[in-house]
C-alpha cells in the first residue's frame, strides 16, 4: 500500500489550516498595580487561636469558650491596625470543630487570618 498520497493530503489539510488561523491583529494592555512600598496594614500584633486534640479552644494559650472566643475575635477586628489572627488546630482536632470555629472567626469579622502549623499535617492519619 503506497501512503504517499495519504501524506500528500495531510499536508494540504494542515497548510489549509494555517492559512485559516486568523493572525492576531490587536492586543489588549493591562496595566498591572505595582506592589505597595509598605504593608498596608502592618502587623503590630498576633493572636493564636489553637484547638487542641480534644477540641478544646485557646485564644493565646488559654482555655476559652466559643462565646469567648467569639468576643475577642470581635475585639480584634475593631481595632484600628487588626492583629494577624493566626489559626493552627492540632494535627488530631475534628475538622467538624474547625469547621466552626473558621466560621465563627468569619463571622466575628476578622479579615486578617492566616493558617499555620500546616506541615504537622503533611502525613494523612499521622
């Protein structure tokens, strides 16, 4: 079987191709923001809030209720410069618990949050 015809062809279909890929003739700029020179919002403090292995909370190391929480939280949020609120469960916490209490920060207002302690969690059922 001779392919020679076969490739002749692909060849015409693909020049055919090319030739209807229309050429870019326009282009949209963007301008980007640059980065701010400073924070905007520099962080003068930091606030823990742990949840242990038995789901308990602790706001800077101390045991709290979720009412308690809830009111630090708030308290936090509303002062001029919000402190990082920093969140860090224990590796064996119910994600049920942790759920909440992301919700409840959420809903108290915090808007400058970060996780940590993620690495303890790196190896699945450990």
């Amino acid at each position: 079987m001779n392919v020679t015809p076969f490739i002749d062809v692909l060849l015409v279909l693909l020049i055919m191709l090319m030739l209807a890929i229309p050429v870019q003739t326009h282009q949209t700029t963007v301008d980007l923001p640059s980065p701010p020179i400073k924070p905007i919002h520099p962080v003068l403090q930091e606030n823990t809030v742990f949840i242990t292995a038995n789901d308990d909370l602790l706001w800077n190391g101390s045991a709290v209720t979720s009412n308690q929480l809830r009111a630090q939280v708030t308290a936090a949020s509303a002062m001029e410069t919000e402190p990082l609120l920093r969140f860090e469960p224990a590796a064996l916490a119910s994600y049920d618990r942790s759920a909440r209490t992301i919700t409840l920060i959420k809903e108290s207002g915090a808007e400058s949050f970060a996780f940590v302690g993620n690495t303890k969690h790196r190896k699945f059922g450990h």
